[in-house]
C-alpha cells in the first residue's frame, strides 16, 4: 500500500530569535511543524448491511507518529486505524487524551487533560458518534470529525503528540460535497505535531 | 352581557324548532348574502324578539304587521338594523360577511362553544369555505397555507407550530384526541378534508384542559354535520401524480335524528425527487376513509350522539438496502375511532356530557428481497386508546361559567419492538371557570392534574384574559403551562440494529438492557450506571402569549400575537454504554431545553364585496439553551469552508434546525359576479431554514447549512351553479420550485374536480 505522508504546513515563524537576550536558552525556540497525513486507508471490515454478519475482516493501519509512516504491527507503532476506530499501542505504553480547542492554541499539554491507555476492552480515544473524535450524522449519514477536538498523545518515544483530524473520507473533501454512498470513507487525513524534545510544549 | 353561552350553537335550530306557522304574507323577501346565496341560519329579531323563520331558499314571509326596528343576526355575518320602513321596503336583505373570521364558533379552547371575538387565546378558525380555497385533499394541504404554520417532513407529514414539532401538537376530531404517531409525528395525510366543515387552529400550550401534548396548542377538526336535511353528495376530485378522490356523503334527518354517512377513497401515485435513486420519495398509496355520525333528542333535556371513523392505507414501494439489496415494501395502517356521547341538560344552567372514546392504531410493514422474495424485516405496531370522560358545565350566573371534567384513560401498546404487551393508565380531572368580570373584561383559569401509571403526577395551570378598549380594539395575555409525557417509545423501547450493531432501550428497560449486554459479554463500558439513570420525567413548557385584536372600519381586521415557550427536560437519546464493538447502547435522557418566541400577525382587507386580500406574518426565533452556553464558554468550534478550525460565535448560531426565521403569506380572493366564478390566489412563503449539519459540530451554524427561502404560488377557481353543482379548477406550486431540502414538495400540482347535490336533482 502507499503511504501518501506529506508535509504541508510550514510555518517557520521564530519566537524570540531576534529578541531574547542571551541569558534565555541558548538554542531559538522553533515552532513545531505541523505534519499533515493525506487518505490514510483505513476501511472498515465489510459488514453485511442486511444480516449484520461481516463479510470480510480488513487489518488496522498501524501508524507511528514518530516515523511519520505506516509500519506493521510488530513495530512501534503509535496508533491504529480502522474504521472509525482509533486504538492506541498499549503494550508500548502509548497514551492518548481528548482535549477541546484551536489546534494551533494548543501549545502545551493542558494540566487537566487525563491520559489513558487503551485495555482490552475499553479505547483511549472513545469510540461512539460525539464521544471520541467524530460525530455521525444521521440526517446525512456522514461521519464528521467534531470540530475542537484534539488528540493527545504519549508516543512509544515518550513524547508529546497533538493530532486533529480532518477528514473520514478519501480527497479530504468539504463536508457538504461527501457522498456517504460514493465517497470512500475510512480515510483518515489529519494533521499533527510532534514535540520531540520531550517537553509538554507545542 | 350574557357572552358566555352554554347554548350558542343550539341556537339556530332553536329558531327553527320554535317558530309558528306564519301565513303567507304579500310581501316575502330574501337574505342572502354578497353572492346571491341563502343565508339560511341567519335569525331576525322585532324589537328584541326572536322572529320569522327563513324558508330553504331565504325566503322569509312576515306576519308582523308593526314593529320600529328590525335587527337581522347570522353568524359570519355584520349584523344589519332596519327601521320598520325600510324593512317593509326591501326585498332582497344582502348581509355583509365579516371582516376576518371573529365571530367563528370555537370548541377547542374552553371546551365550550365561544366565538373568536370573546376568547382571550390566540385561535383561529377555518371555515369550510376557507378549506376549500385550498384547492387541498389532505389535511396537511389547507394547513400547511395559515400564518406561522409549516408542513414537514419527519416520519411523515409533521406539523410545526410556534416552532414546535409535531410531537407537542394534539390533533383532536370532534374534540376526541386521534392516536396514532411515528417517531412522534402524527401524519397529516391520515386525515381527508371533504367532509370537514371547520378548522380551529389553538395556539398556546392548553395543557391545562387537554394534559399531555397540547404542548404547542391544538388543532380540532369538525366534521359537518348537516342537520334535519336530506343530503346526498357525490364530488370526485383528480389532481397531478395520478390522484383521485372520490367523496360520498349521505345525511339523512328527521325531527329528532340525524344520521350523516361519509366515504373518501383516496389514491396517489406519489413522486420521485430522486429519480436516478432506487425508491420514490412519496410511494403511491391507497386510502379508505368511511365515517358515520347519529345524533339525536332523546328527549328535550336528554341528546346523543355517535362517532364512528375508520380509515385504512396500504402503500408499496422499492427501496434499496445499505447492502445494495432491492427491497420490496407493503405497509399498512388502520385507524379505528368509536365515540358515543350522551349529552343532558337538566336546565338551563346546566349541561353534563359523558363522552367516550376509544381508538385502535395499527401499522404493519413487511420488507422482503426482491430477488427472493425472502422476508427481510416485518414490523407490527398496535396501539389501543381509551378514554371516558364526563364534563359538567354550570352556568352559575351570566358572567360565571364553570367546567369541571374528570377522566380515565387506558392506552396499551404491543409491537415487534417492544416486550410484550404494554399498558398505561391515567386519570384526570380539569377545572375551568370563564368570567366575565366586567363587560370589557374576561377571563379564563384553567387547571388540569393528570395522574398516570408511568410519570406519576403533574398540574397544568393557565391563566387568560382579554381587555376590549373599544367594540373595535381588544387586547389578550395568557400564560400557561404545557407538558409531554414521555412516549412508549422512550419507555419501552427495545431496539437492536443489527447491521450497525447498536441498541436502544427505553428508560424502563435500560438497566434489563445493560445487565443483559453484560451477561453476553458485549459491554466494554458502562457511561451512566443504569440504577442511576433516573426516572424519565415529563417534557416540560411555560408559555406566554399575548395578541390583539384590531377592526379598523368594516373592512380591516388586524390580528397579532406574540408568544415565547420556554421548554425544559426535552427528551433525546444519549450513550450509556459503550460496547466492545465500538459501538453505543442508547437510552433516553431529559436534557435539552430550548426557547421558541416569535410574532404572526394577520392583516385582511375587505375591498369591496367582491374582493379581499390578506397577508399574514411570522417571525420564528429558536434556539438550544445548552448550545448557547456552550457558545458561551467557548467549547463550540466549526470548520470553515477552508476547512480551518475556529470557535462558533452567537452570530453564527441559527437555532433549531428546520425553523424559517421568516414566513408568510399573501392571499388574493375574487368573486367574478358576472359569471360566479370564485378566485382563490395565494403566495404561500418559507423564508430560509436549516436543513441538515454540514461541518460537523451538529448544529446550525454554517451557510451552507441553510435551504433557501421559496415561494409557492398556488391558485383556485370555483364556479357554483344555481342548481348546486360545483367545479373546481387550480395548482398549487405553479412556478413549480423545487425544494429538495423539504421532500414534502412534489413541484407544481394541478387539480380539478366536481361535487354534485344528488338531492337537489332527485327533490326536483
């Protein structure tokens, strides 16, 4: 399968490079790039609409955060896609936490955002229209993700992660084009950011 | 003053009863009204005293040889005073119709008859003639032309008013509350028009006499009843999409009983919006609808009367399954409706009524695999209503009437969705007292506890009155309480989709439910504690409605109202576990609270005899209490069209979904004298509304989010001969717009028909 990762969003602006005085750290503090994944394919298992039976099982797409790819599953992977469902790498102690706000204001890891890892049967980011990152819309039949929500993550690197996503359908289209029965779904385009030097600052 | 009248109705046949044989007089004359047609009710009164009868073509033959004034009274009609001089001159009395429609008798709002003009409520009545300007067959088509009303579509055709859907509006025939809704909405289409002789239209929560529903207010529907006349009538009326109406309508009367028999067979082909998908938007469907009303004296003091409806659909249709399956449907619904009344008056200053009412609801709908015919799903709802209620009303003094009712109900329901057979019980009692303290001053209390099986006790107030400056200028305020009892479905409900693999339970089945899910294995994990989830409580409304009446000169009339509901505990789903799969078991929560508030105004103006026009106003302002707050605090966001995150602003927020902040219309009536044809023309306007969310935050804040506003231009002509047949000719929707926001629209509709008095022939 291709792995469509592309950067997008640069935006280099430097914060106190020219101002500080040299008693502040040593190094320019840069702000983060937002890495941004296009139509990461994560189809559901196909399910029988009129039986409820599924038909064909499709595998999660595990994805690290760190590499900014999609790597197998014995890998260090961060988190998982299918569906509508995100899991995170428990076993790797990758934590997630659900925080509302403007992607770009957040810039540190709020003190009351609680982090949780996934458990056998339980999902650290909620699964469920309203609940985790989407809602579904039952009048049009889309799922949307809900707009101010974004994820949190502990990586398997021990860092800091904040991801929205932007869209469930293949193209990343504007909300009102989706076609529930043309457009593909289960393709995740969203954007994060990566604090790698492990602090709790965006 | 004597406003407040047990007896008003009963008056014209009164009239009628009491008259003595008058002799032939040289000099008959005729009252008629503007279009030469007998006005048959109508009662002259010499010096104050009740006289003459009018004969079945007005014809009225005085025996009275002296008088000073002559004072001739009919309902919808300007009252005319004569001297004797004139009176003796004339021989043709044209009575002026009203302007608007005041002096309408109404049941709905006290229970006892009143005209529009004493009532301190927001109403509105629709006469037959006004019904059928619509050119409509269906409820739904006459309905859907009144100020501040909007037909939609929601599991059928809902109605909306004050901003409230269908759910919080009781719909009542003969003043008996008709059963039967789908996911709350009761379908207007159940419901033919061709033998209603008046709609009245209550605005207002009027819990306190009705209980539960008449959250919004109320619509009643008459159905006519012609008195002691022999009537035969057959009319058949064809419009777009392969409709057909055929109407039968037979009255027989004698002196003490009347017996009306009435038929309406209905059937439309339906349409499609969506052509390239598999389905029509309407499927054609069949209905019967067969009616029988006896009414008699017993005696002077003793009157009963008995209502017997029923109605039976059967629509087809294709539908594709999300598994791209073709599907076949039949569904069925039937209606029964059996309501004998016994009516005694002892005297004058009382009258008991014991009513009865009792109603089968069911649908059935079979879906099976085209390819195989294999049952894909079968549904079945019964429902079972029964009510027997007694009214007493005592006219304690001329300006004191007072009503007390006491009730008992039974309501059982059995569906496929539900665990077995399932019965409420309820009774109640409402106390009324109508008062007119001073001439200018009236008022109405109200006050109604229901006590019930399932949500325990609630009391509904309401308080209204009317302050008239002048004969011309009067002001009304009330302010009373509304509430909705959670449904079966919120109870009971037992539902698993199986191709997306969530639950819904009703609030008495939640916890069964989850300990059950737990049992198997399924739950991942519970939100809400299923023994903390509560008892499920009323939905809940305070209301306050305040209006004008205004006669400017005898040709126009201006009527305004201002309302605002205030509603709390609405009832919505919410998850209360989470499942394994991923998915949610929902059960059924008072959360929401909203606002509605607005203004309709109706203005009439009566040209000349011949020409009228109307225009009729309303703001509608919505909004979601929680959705404000959220606002508020700033935890609401929005992608933009760019596709940027940004936090949602009061500005952006446009209330509830599919609520037009503004509409209204414009109505044009002619009547051609030369050749008697009727002109009804009318601009009916929706301003724009919101049709479905589009960026994801499931509220209306988005452009893109908004249908656009529409106008449908619809038009009628009738032409009524001198021997009593009637053509009908129109359209509705002539500029033919299309509304896909609104699937209730077919597009331009034309219509003809024809009625025929068999009687007049077969007397000739």
């Amino acid at each position: 399968m291709k792995t469509n990762l592309k950067s997008i969003f640069y935006l280099l602006i430097f914060f106190g490079a020219f101002a500080c005085d040299t008693t502040d750290d040593a190094q320019p503090r840069v702000e983060l790039e937002a890495i941004l994944v296009a139509d990461l394919a994560a189809p559901n298992d196909v399910i029988d609409r009129n039986t409820g039976e599924v038909e064909k099982v499709n595998p999660f797409q595990y994805f690290s955060l760190e590499q900014n790819a999609i790597v197998s599953e014995t890998d260090d992977w961060d988190l998982a896609f299918k569906g509508t469902t995100i899991r995170t790498n428990s076993s790797k102690n990758v934590k997630a936490a659900i925080v509302s706000g403007i992607f770009e204001e957040i810039n540190q890891v709020p003190t009351s955002a609680t982090f949780a890892t996934d458990s056998e049967s339980t999902f650290a980011i909620p699964t469920g229209s309203g609940n985790g990152w989407y809602n579904y819309n039952s009048a049009t039949f889309t799922v949307t993700p809900i707009p101010g929500r974004v994820i949190l993550v502990k990586t398997t690197g021990g860092n800091y992660s904040k991801i929205e996503i932007l869209s469930y359908y293949k193209g990343n289209p504007p909300a009102d084009q989706i076609d529930p029965r043309a457009t593909p779904s289960g393709h995740y385009t969203f954007r994060y950011v990566l604090q790698t030097d492990g602090s709790k600052n965006f | 003053m004597f406003r407040i009248n047990l007896i008003k109705v009963v008056i014209p046949f009164c009239m009628v009863l009491f008259t003595i044989a008058v002799l032939a007089s040289p000099q008959p004359k005729k009252v008629v009204d503007q279009n030469g047609q007998p006005v048959l009710h109508a009662s002259i009164w010499v010096d104050g005293k009740l006289h003459l009868p009018i004969e079945e073509d007005g014809t009225v033959r005085s025996s009275e040889t002296k008088g000073t004034v002559v004072k001739i009274v009919a309902l919808g009609f300007e009252t005319m005073q004569l001297s004797w001089e004139e009176w003796q001159k004339r021989e043709k009395i044209v009575l002026q119709e009203k302007s608007g429609i005041l002096d309408e008798v109404v049941v709905a709002a006290t229970r006892t008859d009143r005209t529009v003009e004493s009532l301190p409520l927001p109403v509105t009545v629709l006469n037959s003639e006004k019904i059928q300007q619509t050119g409509g067959l269906r409820l739904s088509d006459v309905l859907q032309e009144q100020t501040g009303l909007q037909i939609v579509s929601q599991h059928g055709t809902g109605l909306q008013m004050q901003g409230l859907d269908s759910d919080y509006i009781l719909i009542l025939l003969d003043g008996e509350p008709l059963i039967g809704r789908t996911a709350g909405t009761f379908d207007l289409n159940r419901l033919s028009i061709s033998n209603i002789e008046r709609i009245e239209i209550l605005r207002g929560p009027s819990s306190a006499i009705y209980g539960s529903e008449a959250m919004a207010g109320v619509i009643n529907i008459i159905t006519k009843s012609s008195g002691r006349e022999n009537q035969l009538d057959v009319g058949l009326r064809h419009r777009s999409f392969n409709t057909w109406n055929p109407t039968g309508n037979l009255n027989l009367g004698s002196k003490k009983w009347n017996t009306s028999l009435f038929y309406d067979y209905f059937e439309t082909g339906g349409f499609d919006l969506r052509p390239e998908t598999i389905g029509q938007t309407q499927n054609p469907y069949q209905a019967h609808t067969a009616q029988v009303k006896v009414s008699g004296n017993l005696s002077e003091k003793w009157q009963s009367s008995l209502f017997v409806r029923a109605y039976q659909e059967n629509s087809t249709g294709e539908m594709q399954s999300s598994g791209n399956e073709i599907l076949d449907m039949n569904n069925s619904r039937s209606d029964l409706n059996i309501n004998p009344t016994l009516r005694f008056k002892p005297s004058q200053k009382f009258l008991i009524s014991l009513r009865g009412m009792s109603s089968w609801f069911s649908t059935n709908s079979v879906t099976r695999f085209q390819s195989d015919q294999s049952f894909f799903d079968i549904q079945n709802f019964d429902q079972f209503y029964h009510r027997t209620e007694v009214q007493t009303d005592f006219q304690a003094t001329p300006t004191h009437l007072i009503t007390l009712g006491l009730g008992q109900l039974i309501e059982t329901v059995d569906a496929t969705r539900y665990e077995d057979k399932n019965r409420f019980d309820a009774g109640y009692f409402f106390l009324q007292h109508q008062w007119d303290p001073k001439p200018k001053v009236n008022l109405v209390t109200g006050l109604r506890g229901d006590f019930h099986s399932q949500y325990g006790e609630r009391l509904s107030p309401k308080i209204a009155g009317q302050y008239k400056f002048s004969e011309n200028f009067s002001w009304q305020a009330s302010i009373g309480a509304g509430f909705k009892a959670p449904d079966f479905r919120q109870i009971l409900l037992n539902f698993n989709n199986a191709s997306s693999g969530y639950y819904v339970f009703g609030s008495n089945l939640a916890e069964e439910g989850i300990r059950r899910l737990e049992n198997e294995g399924l739950i991942a994990r519970v939100l809400i504690a299923p023994e903390n989830l509560g008892e499920l409580k009323a939905e809940s409304s305070w209301a306050i409605n305040s209006g004008l009446r205004w006669k400017i000169g005898s040709k126009i009339l201006v009527q305004g109202n201002l309302f605002r509901n205030q509603i709390t505990n609405l009832i919505e789903t919410a998850p209360i576990a989470q499942l394994k799969s991923g998915q949610n078991a929902f059960s059924y929560f008072n959360i929401r609270s909203v606002v509605t508030q607005g203004l309709e105004m109706d203005f009439n103006y009566a040209w000349n005899n011949h020409l009228s026009f109307s225009i009729g106003y309303s703001f509608l302002d919505s909004r979601d209490l929680d959705v404000l707050e959220r606002i508020a605090s700033g935890e609401l966001f929005q992608r933009n069209s760019q596709n940027q995150t940004v936090r949602v602003t009061r500005a952006d927020y446009g209330g509830l979904f599919n609520r037009s902040r503004h509409s209204g219309n414009v109505k044009i009536n002619y009547h051609h004298p030369k050749t008697g044809i009727d002109l009804a023309l009318r601009g009916i306007y929706r301003g724009k509304f919101g049709f479905a969310d589009l960026n994801g935050n499931l509220i209306l804040d988005d452009k893109r989010e908004y249908a656009p506003g529409w106008m449908s231009l619809n038009i009628n002509l009738t032409k009524t001969f001198s021997n009593g047949i009637q053509l009908e000719l129109g359209g509705t929707n002539l500029l033919n717009i299309e509304t896909p926001a609104q699937p209730n629209n077919p597009g331009r509709m034309l219509f003809t028909g024809i009625q025929l008095p068999l009687m007049n022939f077969i007397k000739n």
